[in-house]
C-alpha cells in the first residue's frame, strides 16, 4: 500500500488480488471506523491490478486509512 497527499486531498494505492472486494475505511481517532466514503468500495480485479482511491473529503485533519479485503464469493 502506499499512500500520497495531492493538495488536501490523499491519495491510497494498493495491489488487488483476483478473487477479493475490497473497501476502504477511515478513522479520525483509530478507534471509530467509517466506510461512508464516495468511490470507496471495489469489486474483485480479473487479474491482479492496483487500485486507487482519492479522499476529496478530507480538509486537511488527520486521517487514518484501512483497506478491509473480502471474498467476491
């Protein structure tokens, strides 16, 4: 995963698997999570690829990021 900041808005990259959703979540504290995020939800790659996700939301407070990886089964 690596992680970018583009004027106030951040940027997460990370390798996708085959097989896999993917979601991703923030924080402001590390104890609550959200997934309410505009474009952050990702359905299962055909082949392995890398994924992008922009944060436009976040107005320069700290923010935490995860990426949450679930079966497209």
């Amino acid at each position: 995963m690596a992680r970018s900041a583009i004027g106030m808005r951040r940027q997460i990259a990370w390798q996708a698997a085959p097989g896999y959703n993917y979601a991703v979540e923030y924080s402001d504290n590390l104890v609550s999570w959200q997934g309410d995020l505009s474009g952050s939800s990702f359905s299962a790659p055909q082949q392995s690829q890398t994924f992008l996700f922009t944060d436009a939301s976040s107005q320069g407070e700290s923010r935490f990021y995860r990426i949450i990886q679930t079966s497209a089964e």
